[in-house]
C-alpha cells in the first residue's frame, strides 16, 4: 500500500460528500424557492456527478489490484 493511500481516499471522500451535499442542498432549496426547475435539474446533475465519482473510484481500485496480480 503506498504510503498516501489515506490521505487520498480521506480527500476523495470529502469531495464526494461536499457534491453529494450541495445536490441535496439545491433540491431541498427547489420546493422553497421560485427557480425550481433549475435547482432541481442542478442538484439532480451534482447528486449524478457524485455517483459518477465513486463508480469511476471503485473501477479504478479494482483495475489496480488486477493489474498487481499478474506481476
């Protein structure tokens, strides 16, 4: 394990949590406010993105471990 394996993934989670919040956050802002359609449509889009960033996590986890078996 690399010595900033950690820190990395702390970092990382705090991104994805910060997204992933701020989606909420406009949604949650779209039922009180009169731009509804784009608060939704923005939080929607950030709650996507956060998906995103830890599907692309994972896949890129698991291409390193295979690629550390055949060596």
């Amino acid at each position: 394990m690399p010595d900033n394996f950690l820190a990395d993934h702390l970092q990382a989670g705090i991104v994805i949590f910060v997204v992933l919040g701020l989606g909420l956050l406009f949604i949650v802002r779209s039922k009180i406010s009169e731009r509804r359609f784009y608060y939704r449509g923005l939080g929607y889009s950030l709650i996507m993105m956060a998906i995103f960033l830890v599907v692309v996590g994972v896949l890129q986890n698991l291409d390193e471990a295979t690629h550390r078996l055949g060596h």
